[in-house]
C-alpha cells in the first residue's frame, strides 16, 4: 500500500511507510501506472480526463519515486456505471474414471452426452465437453502430446436460459453410472443462475448522491 505526497504545487511523490513489504521503485510505479489503461492520453475517471502521455517517473531515493508531467481535462459529462444483471443459467455435471483406458473412457463418456444433449433438445446457447487434466485449461491443440494420465474428470457445462434446462445437463451426466463407459464415479451436478456485469456510461446529470446517517442503537 503505497503512500502519495502531494504538494501544494501539485508535485507528487510516491513512497510507503518505512520497514513495511515490497518495493517502491521506477518500474513498480510504471507499471501500476499502466495498468488496464487503453489509451494513455484519455483515461477517463469521474473527476477529471487525464492525460499519461508526459509523465516522468523518477527514483530519488529508497522506496521514493517523483512522479511529474501529469495532465488532465475536464471531467467527462458521463459516469462509468457497473450493472448487475441476470445472465441465464449455467448447469454442469461432473464424473471421474480411474484405472486403464481412463482417457478413452472419459472420451467416450463426453461423446455420449454430447450426443444425449441433442437428442433430447436441451436447449442450450453454449456448451463445453472437457477433461479436467487433459484439455480443459488449453485445450486439446496444447494437450495433444501430453502424457496420458492414470485418471480423469469428465465435466459438461451449458449456458442456457432457464433453470429447468440448466438442471437437464447435470442429468444427462449423472445417467453415466448406469448408460456410460464402464467405472464412473464420484457424480456431481449443479444448475445457478448468473449475474453478469456490464461497464455502461451514465448520464452525470442522472447520477444523484445521497448521504444517510443511521443512529445505532443497543
């Protein structure tokens, strides 16, 4: 946690409390700076545009670095706003197979609840068939020469836009036990709601503020 003098001038100087972890220096400070920003010149924040373009970073001393050359506009006439909203459904099942051939039981397992999936029109708007320890980080482009495993777990997961379809793709999983490739097991399914959040710019003059203070009582 980093400390910022700020002098009468506008001058600023970045340090932290002596003795406390980490590091202040010129490229910890650059790369703070740059963090997430798209466009150096324009990075709109609620009170000012500002304009990184110019700035000079500069260590003068241990954990003290002088940062000048900072520039900024007037504020936007818009306020960033993150909205919550709901999203769908996600629904997943899970089953594990151990022992030999486990990879081409597991294959095997995902071809028949692709197929059951279609068959029986669960409705959904995006779909994943991994293999956790296999393919499910990079992919099976990456994965494709790795060793083969003594055990994997299968997971299926849907996007869709009830619950009752989100249910559907956990319950074609756990039918593995009894119409799937043989010594599945370890089952789990589950169906949640999503809320996404979406970055929209607001009106300023639609953005009102409001202090309440609430007496505590015992």
């Amino acid at each position: 946690f980093p400390i910022g003098e700020v002098g009468e001038d506008g001058s600023l100087v970045i340090t932290k409390v002596e003795g406390s972890g980490g590091r202040v220096t010129a490229a910890t400070c650059k790369e703070q700076l740059l963090y997430e920003v798209h466009d150096p010149r324009r990075y709109i924040q609620p009170d000012v545009i500002a304009d990184f373009s110019q700035v000079a970073i500069e260590e003068i001393g241990p954990d003290r670095v002088r940062v000048s050359g900072g520039r900024g506009t007037a504020r936007p006439e818009t306020l960033k706003v993150s909205v919550g909203y709901l999203d769908g459904f996600i629904g997943e099942g899970q089953i594990s197979y151990a022992g030999p051939n486990a990879v081409a039981r597991g294959r095997l397992a995902l071809q028949i609840v692709r197929e059951r999936l279609l068959l029986t029109g669960v409705d959904t708007s995006e779909t994943r068939f991994d293999l956790i320890g296999i393919d499910s980080l990079h992919g099976p482009g990456l994965s494709a020469g790795g060793a083969e495993p003594y055990e994997v777990r299968l997971r299926v997961t849907g996007r869709t836009e009830t619950l009752r379809e989100a249910v559907r793709i956990g319950n074609e999983v756990e039918t593995l036990y009894t119409n799937g490739p043989a010594g599945g097991g370890g089952a789990t399914k589950s169906a949640r709601e999503v809320v996404a959040v979406a970055s929209v710019l607001l009106p300023r003059e639609r953005a009102t503020s409001r202090v309440q203070f609430v007496e505590a009582t015992s």
